[in-house]
C-alpha cells in the first residue's frame, strides 16, 4: 500500500477540520479556483512567511497535496503532532537531497499534486528568491506549477489565538506550464534560473499590498548597526579601535531576522543563547556575550545554517560582524559598562515617509 493511500483519510479529516477551523477562527477569502486542473500532476506553490500557508494551501485546494517540508532543522514542539500526523516529505535544505526529490517525482509521476514553498522557508518577512528545487521537478516529471498568493500572514497566527478573526486571503493564479528540458546542461539551467524568477515573479502579483500607516508597501529597507556603550551612571562611552564592528548592515539584518537566532535556542535546545533574543531591553554586556558565545559557536560549526538562508558571502560578514561584536562586549563587560545593542531597519516608503525599527516588529511567526 503506499504511502498517500495510507494516509488519504488521516488528511482527508484534517483537511475538514482545516475547513472548520479557518471558518471560525479567521475571514478568509480565496479567488481563483477556476485556475486549478481537474486533475494532477501539478505543483502547487506559494509565498512562505509562516507555516500558516501550508494549512491554507491543505485546506483550500480542491485536492490533498503532498506536502515538501523541512528535514534539517528539528521540528519545534508546536508542530511536530500536526506535521508527525499528516506526514510530509522531509527535504534537507542546503544539500542535494536526492532520496527527497526522488520521493517528490513519484508523487508527480503518479499523477498526484505536490505542495511546495519555493523560498525555502521563513527566516524573511519579504519576497525572495526561489530555490531550483521546484523548477528542476517540474522540469524532470513535466508537471505544470500553480502560484498562490497567500495574504495577511503577518502577525495572523497571533490574532488567530486572541480570537480576533484576521483577514486572510488565497489568490489562485493562472497555471504556468511545465519547465523546458532542453537536451544540453547548461540550457537546462538557464531553463529552471528563468522558470524560478517567473514563479516569485508570478507569487508576489497575487499578493495584496500589506495593510500600514504609511498606506503602501515598502519600496527599500536600509540597515545599520550600533552598539551603545556607557557607564553605569548614564554617560556615553567610545569603543576603541580595535572594538570596531563591522559589515553593521548585515548584522542588522541579521538582527531582525529573529528566527535565525531562534532556531539555535528552540529548535537546537542551546537554552544560553536565549538572552541574546532580549537584546532591546537587555543591557548587561557580560549576558550579551555569553549568550552570543554560544550562538556563534553553533554558526561556526554548522556553516550551511547561515549559508543556505542568507547566502555564503553575507553568512560569512554576519558571523565576522558577530565575532566583532563578542570582542566588543567582552571589552564593555571587563570596564564594568552597559551595553545597549541597536541594529536599525528603516522602511521607506513610495510616499517620501520611513519607519525606523530598532526591534523585529514581529518575531516569530508559525
């Protein structure tokens, strides 16, 4: 027997559970269900800022999908009942995972529909680039892929356990063909590079426009990072030179990334590195850098943690900007002073206004 008919009815129930759930807890429209085949193969995609989406896509498509999901990263408590009933298929991001893809081309091969979220995960609140993963499937099994555009994701799981009912949107787009497979390497390539700037290309147009005080969407984000050093009485003090920091604009996007941070202490259970999460109203540098010791710790030693979601180059300037800052810290706490860190988002608007953050204005989000 295999797997999707051992598990149809276990999903078919949480797929009407779903249905209850979303009726009741939340306002949620979706458009574009003519756009979905009558039938299979198909991959189904959509943009990934919380795991929400997955529920969103189990519940409202007119088929069961079968889900691709995180397999490196140990699942948090939260979710591992829900994700351990329904099943998925677990794929080791940042590696070539070929028993995964291989798992994902016979669900396609078999004429089933697979759910993907071509991102690669939730570590940005903004559109990103997509992994070839979903592309090089289509590719190879000759499956069309269908963009979802999944709207009101921030903050939602929040509101959705305050009651308050958010409004939630699943915009369903026109079916994109299968990717080209051309007979040379290199034009396969330049294939799927095309076919996944078309599908974010085509996610991000079926997502509405965030709602702000600023009335629009954020056209740039800045960042900058400064650590603020005093002594216990209040009176400013310089670092020395050999205390600088650098590459501060990427240790503040690091900084308001929470779930990089996240990961290392809920998910990996290195509980010490839970006071640097604390750093916009932590002032002790010693607690600072001793809670960093064992973040950066875990960075060094697993190099793809970093690399897959951020990109070598800038993983790399993050962790030098890290180390620095620990050298900092070290120097604060051995003089007896605070220590304030204040990495610093500012969103600018098509308007001419901005919004400057200090602290992620949304942690986590499931």
């Amino acid at each position: 027997m295999s797997k999707r008919v051992r598990y149809f009815y276990r999903r078919q129930a949480a797929r009407w559970m779903g249905r209850a759930f979303q009726a009741l807890l939340t306002r949620t429209t979706v458009s574009g269900l003519e756009n979905v085949p009558r039938h299979g193969p198909y991959i189904a995609i959509g943009n990934h800022l919380a795991a929400i989406e997955a529920a969103l896509m189990v519940v409202n498509l007119p088929h069961i999908p079968e889900l691709v999901g995180n397999g490196d990263v140990p699942m948090d408590a939260t979710f591992s009942l829900i994700a351990g009933w329904y099943k998925f298929i677990p794929i080791r991001r940042g590696y070539v995972d070929r028993a995964a893809l291989q798992e994902a081309s016979a669900v396609l091969e078999r004429g089933h529909v697979l759910g993907a979220f071509p991102e690669g995960g939730i570590w940005d609140d903004a559109i990103r680039s997509a992994r070839p993963g979903v592309a090089w499937l289509s590719q190879r099994t000759g499956a069309p892929i269908l963009p979802i555009g999944f709207g009101g994701m921030r903050g939602a799981v929040s509101r959705i356990l305050r009651l308050g009912r958010p409004p939630l949107s699943v915009n369903i787009g026109a079916l994109m063909p299968p990717v080209p497979n051309p007979t040379s390497a290199r034009a396969r390539r330049e294939a799927i590079d095309e076919a996944s700037d078309e599908m974010m290309a085509r996610i991000q147009a079926l997502i509405p426009a965030p709602l702000n005080g600023h009335g629009a969407a954020p056209v740039e984000d800045c960042y900058a990072f400064r650590l603020e050093v005093t002594t216990p009485d209040g009176r400013p003090v310089a670092l020395p030179d050999d205390c600088a920091i650098p590459h501060g604009a990427d240790l503040a996007y690091y900084f308001h990334r929470h779930v990089l941070l996240e990961v290392v202490y809920r998910n990996y259970r290195l509980a010490d590195a839970r006071p640097l999460a604390d750093y916009p109203e932590l002032t002790d540098p010693a607690r600072l850098r001793d809670a960093l010791a064992v973040a950066l710790d875990f960075y060094r030693r697993t190099p793809i943690f970093l690399g897959y979601r951020l990109g070598y180059a800038r993983a790399d300037r993050v962790v030098q900007g890290l180390g620095a800052l620990y050298q900092a810290l070290d120097w604060a706490a051995g003089h007896g002073y605070q220590a304030r860190m204040l990495p610093e988002r500012t969103l600018h608007f098509a308007n001419g206004s901005s919004n400057t953050l200090i602290a992620p204005s949304v942690k986590r989000e499931y």
